[in-house]
C-alpha cells in the first residue's frame, strides 16, 4: 500500500479554506479516483513542536493507493480538473510526498 500525502506549508497571511478542502475538495478527489482510493485523511495543522509553536502545514491529506501505478493511473486523467481547484480552497502551493506504508491499519 501506498500513502500519497499533499502538504500545505503554514505561510504567515496564507489563505486556506478547511471546510472547502474537507467538504468539496477531496470529495472531488475521491469521486475522480474511485476504487483505486481506498480510503483518505484530512488533517488540520494546529501546534508545532514546542509549546506555541505554529504548524509546519496548515492543511494536507494522505490518499491510499494499492501502488503507485494505481495512484497515477486513477488521478492523472483527472489531474488537470483536480489541479484547477486548488484556488478555490488556497493560495498555497503543495508539496507532495509518495510513501510505501509499512504499518498501518488492520486489512
């Protein structure tokens, strides 16, 4: 299994719109990839390291694949409409990490 993760960088003045991205965003998501998203995460970024300390992320998902070539086959058609949709919720630009899971939920 693989973990897609997309990362919003905490920017001081950033916009982001977490109840779009939840709501709207990765619904559309989900709904281009089907099956070949298992299931994905939202997370909120609240605190960082140290008491007080602002988040390193505002904002991300992780979206699990069977495999990378399931990911890609499923989100690239679709990537342009996907893509288009990232001023709606941010003015940010993500970051993107692949990660091969090694532990993870119960199959």
């Amino acid at each position: 299994m693989i973990k897609v993760s997309v990362m919003y960088p905490n920017k001081p003045g950033a916009r982001f719109d977490h109840e779009y991205y939840k709501d709207k965003h990765m619904a559309l998501v989900k709904a281009q990839m089907g099956a070949a998203c298992l299931f994905y995460t939202v997370d909120k970024g609240i605190g960082g390291g140290a008491p007080g300390e602002p988040a390193t992320y505002i904002g991300m998902c992780h979206i699990y694949c069977e495999s990378v070539e399931s990911f890609q086959a499923s989100f690239g058609p679709h990537a342009k409409q996907i893509l288009a949709d990232i001023p709606n919720y941010t003015d940010l630009s993500p970051v993107l990490q692949i990660s091969e899971v090694v532990v993870g939920p119960p199959r």
